[in-house]
C-alpha cells in the first residue's frame, strides 16, 4: 500500500486502532481477534472509520498509482461499484457506485458526481450480474464472513466481469499492525486461491501492494500521539504526511496468477468471473 510516515504507514490504513471509546484498544494476535471480536467487528469499524474520515481529506482516484490499471479496466465496464472507499476512491467517480458506511465519506462522494450509497457490505441489494468492474482495497480484511463476501461479489458480478481487490498475506506475519488497524485475519496465499476459486472467480494477475511498519518505537509514538492529541495529530497527517506518501509511490508491477513471495505484505489481485452454466 505505501509508505511510512509517524502518523500512518500507508496511504490508506492509519497505524492506530480506536476503540469506541476512543482509547486503543491492546494489542492482540489473530487467533483473539477472531475469538473475541467476531460479532463485533462492523461497530468497531463503522465507529473508527466515521472518526477517520471526519479528519480526512478527499483525495481523487487520479492521485493513486492504481489509477493506470484502473483506467485501462474502466474502459469495458460501463457498470462499476466500489466498495468501502472511505475518502480514497480507486474508480472514476462519474458514473461509479460506491457503497461505505461512512456518512462523511458518502457526502464527498456525491458531491464529486458519484452514486453514494451509506451501508455495509451486508445490506448491498443489486439484482444478479448487476457490474462488470468490482472493487474494494483494504475491506475484506475487516470482515469476518468473507465467505458470504465473495459469494456476494461473485453474484454481482457480470458474467467475464472483473474483481479488483486487496488483502494481507501470510497468517504466520500477523503483526500489532494488524490488530491496530482493525484486520480480522492474513490470507496465506493457498487459502485464498482456494477461496476465490470456490466463488467462480480466476485470478489474472496480481501484484505486490504494502510494506508494514518497520519501526515499532514510531507505531507505538502514533499510537500515543492521536490518542491524546488527535486532531492536531490529523493535521499534521492531512498536512505534510499523506502528500509525501502520494509521492513516495512505487510503480505496481503486475505478474500473471497470484504473487506470493513471503515479502510481500499485501497483494493487489485482478479475477475474472467466469461465465455462469
């Protein structure tokens, strides 16, 4: 995903976990989360990323080095749906339908043309074969019946329509990171060939998209920072640290099938949905 500043490591995951309290939650390992945070894991999100975005700002699909890829897809997908974009939209927004549980975000995104919708994954209500271009970066993640995600998507989607997404990988390299910034789980690469296999989807290509936090002393700093001065700390982030990371971006180099070197943090995946008997 991105570079690191003191604030976020990324150019869309803030290096901190708010709980609805507004304190940090602890730091706990994936087998906890999975264990504990289970039914609580929309709330949890909704409460943070409501916060987030009201201290963000919108930055256009143009500014992200998806953009090339995205473009190039959006050419033969008249019907585009975006999923979680928060204040960070992938797709055009003209003509594009995007879905968060964001208020504040969905206002931006009206306001720039597009059709927001404010819900959760869950209450999407589009007829079968409604899209050819999906995409959601840094949603299923959080969600912890990704099953159902994918079934979903794969409904959605029209018959050789695209699926654009992104994951963590590798469970064994679950880190505080993960916990801070609300993840559910790390997907080690077979299971989740396996996944989007089972859901009458074929990876095309992929390629690597995020490097974690290296340095603990700067994630546990932020930590401490936007807990007790958090709008100054939003400032400085919306100020200086998020335009740099826009221009620290690497180029993405996409390889056929799904890239899977233990380096790789995060993964950029393109399927196709096959067509239906």
């Amino acid at each position: 995903m991105g570079h690191a500043s003191v604030f976020f490591v990324s150019y869309t995951h803030p290096v901190f976990f708010l709980t609805q309290s507004g304190y940090p939650s602890h730091m706990k390992t994936m087998q906890q989360v999975q264990k504990d945070d289970c039914h609580n894991m929309a709330k949890i999100n909704q409460s943070f990323y409501q916060r987030l975005w009201a201290y963000s700002n919108f930055y256009g699909p143009e500014h992200f080095n998806t953009w090339d890829v995205v473009s190039e897809l959006c050419l033969t997908a008249p019907r585009r749906l975006e999923i979680g974009p928060g204040l960070r939209p992938r797709l055009p927004i003209q003509g594009t339908v995007f879905v968060d549980v964001s208020e504040v975000a969905c206002q931006h995104l009206h306001k720039a043309g597009g059709h927001a919708h404010v819900g959760s994954f869950e209450t999407l209500q589009f007829p079968e074969s409604s899209f050819d271009l999906i995409c959601l970066f840094d949603v299923i993640e959080h969600m912890p019946n990704d099953q159902a995600v994918f079934s979903q998507l794969s409904h959605l989607l029209a018959d050789g329509g695209t699926l654009f997404f992104s994951v963590p990988l590798h469970a064994h390299a679950w880190t505080s990171f993960d916990s801070l910034v609300g993840h559910y789980r790390r997907y080690d690469p077979e299971n989740l060939r396996g996944l989007v296999d089972l859901h009458n989807l074929d990876i095309r290509c992929s390629a690597s998209y995020g490097m974690q936090p290296k340095n603990k002393f700067l994630t546990k700093l932020a930590t401490w920072f936007l807990r007790r001065h958090f709008e100054t700390a939003m400032t400085y982030h919306n100020r200086y640290f998020f335009p740099l990371g826009l221009k620290m971006q690497k180029e993405l180099l996409f390889k056929p099938g799904l890239t899977c070197d233990d380096n790789i943090d995060e993964v950029l995946v393109i399927c196709h949905r096959r067509h239906r008997v």
